[in-house]
C-alpha cells in the first residue's frame, strides 16, 4: 500500500451511493452529477479558456465502480495530480485515467503558454492521508527524496512565481528564461546550466517530461518543472524570498553545483 494513504474509516464492502465531488476552478465551484461524465477542457461542463493550446474536451470525471475517476481525453496535452498534501503525485498522460482515492487533489497542466490549476473535493474518500504524511507536512519529517541547493531552490521558485503569487487566479503565464533569469539577476549561461542540473536531477527521480530531446520544447521543460515543483510543494509561497535574498544573489556558483 502507498505509504502516503490508510484506508479510512468507512464500510467498503458495498459501493453505496456516490459520494458528492466539487470541483473547484479560479474561485467558481461546480457540483458534480453521477450519472454521466463531467468534461473539462476549452469546450464541455467546465470551460477553462478559449486557448487554442488546449483540447475542447481534455479530462473527463465520472463515477462508476463505487468510485471517481479522472481520465485524461485529449490527444496532446498531460496533467499532474496531486494528492496527499503533494505526497502523492501522478503524470496523466493521453489515454491514461485514475482513480480518485483522497479527499482533495489539485491538477495542474500547461496549454501553450499559459498554466492552469484547479482542485477536486470530497468529504467521503476511500483513503486518507496518513500520519507519517500528516507529520512531514507539519514539517516533523520530510517526504521529498531529492534535495536542492539554495540556487536551485531560487530557480524554481523565479520560474514558478506567478502561480505562487496568485490569489485566487488559477490562469498564469509562465517568464521566459530570460525574464526569470533576469528576475534572479543571473546570466543565461548560469540561469541554463542551474535548469539542466534541476531537471536532471528530478529526471534520475522518475519524474517524466523534463529531459530534453525531439518534441521537447525548452517551454515544455519549464512549465513541467512548475507543475512537479508546485504541485510536490518542492516550492511553496513561503520561499517566494529567496528571489530577493541578497546573500545567495552573492554565493560563488561552483561549476556542477
């Protein structure tokens, strides 16, 4: 069993009625029906934006099986949910669908230049959070594998400032390399070499999207590290001063970090 989930409290050996899902996108709540799918995308139940990136139906939601599930419908374009207070995190690729076993999880995608988060909740789920995840959100412990230095850390934080900024806005363009190097105050050979070694690193993790190659667009790196970053709460709104912490703008950057 995932280490991050417990069954909860509840008879699971009958399916029972649905239990009600919502969910939530820029400050507008919708409930969801049971009887049929829920679609999510430029078109359907849910409009997201008139973005020409972004699928007319990209992810469907329906009951069925005594549970929710979330299917990715569009051709293109992926998804990372995360659940468990960012413990647990999946890549929903085209074709793929989950299922929804937590009392909340946050989606979050990119669909050209722009990245989009919305949120779906539930007061009756199969599992919940357990308490060795409850602590390391507490910060008793912590759940992240890999670790970052201070400059890495900043990196991740400049690019992802617009959705760490946000205040109820759930649409952001992510800054060019040039924009959030030039927030951090480096060169774009120091701003390129930190994203490589960022990217490898969670590359070597198993996290998917971030190595480079054909269809692999610099953009598509970036905004992949801000899903997994945010998401992961590898960065959170509390480390938004590392952008302006004049002692690391004047930390030696060894080559290799």
């Amino acid at each position: 069993m995932n280490p991050a989930a417990e069954p909860a409290s509840v008879d699971s050996g009958r399916a029972g009625p649905a239990a009600p899902l919502r969910v939530e996108f820029a400050g507008e709540w919708h409930d969801l029906p049971a009887d049929r799918p829920f679609i999510i995308g430029r078109e359907g139940d849910l409009e997201i934006d008139d973005n020409p990136y972004l699928h007319r139906h990209f992810l469907e939601l329906q009951y069925r099986d005594g549970l929710w599930w979330l299917a990715n419908i569009g051709v293109r374009l992926a998804a990372t949910v995360s659940s468990a207070g960012g413990a647990v995190q999946s890549w929903l690729s085209p074709g793929a669908r989950m299922p929804l076993v937590f009392e909340r999880n946050v989606i979050v995608f990119t669909a050209g230049p722009f990245t989009y988060e919305l949120s779906l909740h539930t007061e009756q789920a199969p599992y919940e959070v357990s308490r060795q995840v409850e602590m390391s959100m507490s910060g008793e412990t912590t759940v992240m594998p890999a670790s970052f230095t201070p400059l890495q850390k900043q990196l991740m934080v400049a690019l992802a400032e617009p959705m760490l900024r946000r205040e109820g806005v759930s649409m952001n363009e992510l800054p060019s390399s040039s924009a959030a190097a030039k927030r951090l105050g480096w060169t774009m050979s120091k701003f390129n070499r930190k994203l490589d070694n960022v990217c490898d690193k969670l590359d070597r993790m198993g996290v998917q999207g971030l190595r480079g190659g054909a269809g692999n667009l610099a953009t598509n790196r970036r905004a992949r590290l801000v899903e997994y970053a945010v998401t992961s709460q590898v960065v959170t709104r509390a480390d938004l001063p590392l952008l302006d912490d004049e002692a690391l703008r004047d930390q030696s950057d060894p080559d290799g970090d």
